[in-house]
C-alpha cells in the first residue's frame, strides 16, 4: 500500500509541478521576471498562480511524507531501521 501511495503522491507532484511551470511560462509572457527567483510573489493570495505555487508546495509536503511511509515499510519488511524524513530539493 506504501509503495502505491507513494507513486500516486509523485504522480500528484508532477502534475502540480507541470500546472505550476505552464502557469510561468505563460506569465513570463506579460511579466518577464515571472521566472526569476520569488516568483511566486507575482500572486496575490487568491490568484491562479499562488494557488498553483501553494498546490505545487501541499504536493511536495505530500510526497515527502509518503516517502517516508514506504521508507518505513520497506524497513519494517527488512527489519531494519529508516532514514530521517528529507524534503526534495527543488
């Protein structure tokens, strides 16, 4: 069940990181730093892009957290102990 939940949580981040680069690409084009570093400041709370940024971020904290979940199954099974809890780097 780990391992399913964990590969249906990278498929959510993928989906939530793809909605969140076309949501960039398509304001770089009437705001040209919209791909430079704080980009998600452009939204204001409530608009399309911070909704996507904050989708995007709930799928990362998701993921990581199902990770760990097969870590610890995967280390139960083997009968040996599991790695801290990492965050993905992006």
């Amino acid at each position: 069940m780990s391992r399913r939940l964990y590969i249906r949580s990278y498929r959510e981040f993928l989906d939530a990181d793809i909605a969140w680069q076309r949501a960039l690409d398509h304001a770089a084009l009437y705001v040209p730093q919209a791909r430079t570093r704080l980009s998600w400041q452009i939204g204001s709370p409530g608009s399309h892009i911070r909704a996507l940024y904050e989708a995007r971020n709930r799928a990362v904290e998701r993921l990581a957290l199902a990770r760990l979940k097969a870590r610890n199954a995967e280390a139960r099974a083997n009968r040996m102990p599991a790695e801290p809890p990492r965050l993905p780097s992006y």
